[in-house]
C-alpha cells in the first residue's frame, strides 16, 4: 500500500505513525508513506497557501492552486489515474470497519489534509473521490483523521499486524465488539479469569467468546445488533437474554 498525503504539516503526519506497528510496516517497505507539503506548490512568494473567503466570514480558506498543483505532481509521476482521493471532512460519511476493509483492497490511496475555515470547493470537486469523517466533532485540522484511517485501513494489509489472525478476532470485524480478554496473572487483585478460558476446551471456549461479544455488544452499542448479521442460534441467545422479540 502507498499512502500519498497532502498536508500542511507532514513532520506531524511522519512523527504520528512512525512508531510501533504501523512504524514497522513502513520499515519493511509493507507500506510506504509520501508526504506531500502544500505549502512547497504555492506560487506565492512568501508560500501563502490561504485567503479570505469570497463573501465574507470568519477565517480563512484553503486556495485551489496549492492543491491542484501538489495533486498533479503525484498524478504525473506516481499513481494511475484510477486512484482513490480521500478528503477528510465532518461532512463526509462517517468512517467504520466495512470502509477500512474496502479502501485496504486498493494498491495506493491518497488523502488530502483540510485546514482553517475549509478548502476551496472547486478544487475538491475537480480531485476529490471519497469525502470521509472520523465523527461529528471538528479538528484544527486533518491530519489526526487521516493517521486514524491509515492505521485502521494498514493493520488489515497483509504482514502488517504479526499475526495475520488478529484483525479477523477483532471489534466491528462481524458487525459486534469484541469479546473481553484476559492475561497473567491468573488472580488480580481477587478478581480471576474465567474458567472456560483455562478449560482447554476449545469448542466451549468459542461458544463463550461469542456469548460474550453478543452480551456486550447489547449492553455497550446496542445500534449494532440489528446492523449485525446474526445467525439463528445468535438471535436466540440474545432474546433470552434480554427478551428481545423483533431481531
């Protein structure tokens, strides 16, 4: 995977995902980062890459040149015209598992890091493919919401997580959050680990930890059960549960 990012500030960018996991992956060459500063396309000669918005407002906006500039040289040296570009905005849709699992299946993606009041819409409707929010909340700017999509979208990538079964056993992967889990030592602070974890028994074990992903599922982010593609014996345990009739 190639990650081409356009951003004012990629020290933040390259400092926030150059450690641990995603760190590793980019040291193996599993996925490699260009970091493309805007700023550095601005024909201006103090490097302005913002303006006053055309009928007034508060702030500043983003001007299309920079960007479009700093977009044509990543398109004309190192991507293929089909590549996907993500702006990230709180008025995109907002960013879930199914959306990480889809843009990992892509060879290269690029994102585009807003900031101040906005960007200029011309530019984002001349280059933008998918608009994307990380939630209805807003930031300074894109760059955190971009290291999130990268770190969640990477860890699905092939060798980048070390063992390849993690992202199959994890939150949101069937549509529930994942079950509790548990280490040594055996007994902490009076409280022990479930039995049937230390049973060897792993049929039961299974059974439990779906048990458990189902439970906590209803009681944390009851939205997702009817999102979830239960089976029937699923849809059974949760009705006896919680009396649930209409699943």
């Amino acid at each position: 995977m190639n990650y081409h990012i356009f951003t004012l500030f990629p020290e933040m960018i390259e400092q926030g995902l150059n450690t641990s996991i995603i760190g590793r992956a980019i040291e193996k060459g599993i996925i490699d980062l260009n970091l493309i500063n805007i700023r550095e396309f601005s024909t201006n000669k103090h490097k302005k890459v913002d303006d006053y918005p055309y009928g007034g407002g508060a702030g500043m906006v983003m001007q299309p040149e920079p960007i479009y500039n700093a977009y044509k040289s990543v398109m004309d040296t190192k991507v293929e015209k089909k590549t996907r570009l993500i702006y990230l905005t709180p008025q995109g849709k907002v960013f879930n598992q199914k959306m990480a699992e889809e843009f990992s299946k892509e060879e290269s993606l690029m994102f585009l890091c807003g900031h101040y009041e906005g960007v200029d819409e011309r530019v984002l409707e001349t280059i933008v493919t998918d608009y994307v929010s990380i939630g209805d909340y807003v930031l300074t700017g894109g760059e955190l919401a971009v290291m999130v999509l990268i770190d969640a979208i990477s860890r699905l990538i092939p060798g980048v997580l070390s063992n390849n079964d993690s992202a199959d056993y994890e939150s949101f992967q069937d549509g529930l959050l994942e079950y509790p889990q548990y280490t040594r030592p055996y007994d902490f602070m009076g409280k022990t680990v479930p039995d049937v974890l230390i049973s060897g028994h792993h049929a039961n074990i299974t059974k439990w930890r779906k048990e458990q992903s189902l439970s906590r599922t209803l009681e944390r982010r009851p939205d997702l059960i009817n999102k979830a593609h239960l089976t029937e014996e699923e849809k059974k345990y949760l009705k006896n549960i919680a009396n649930i009739d209409d699943l």
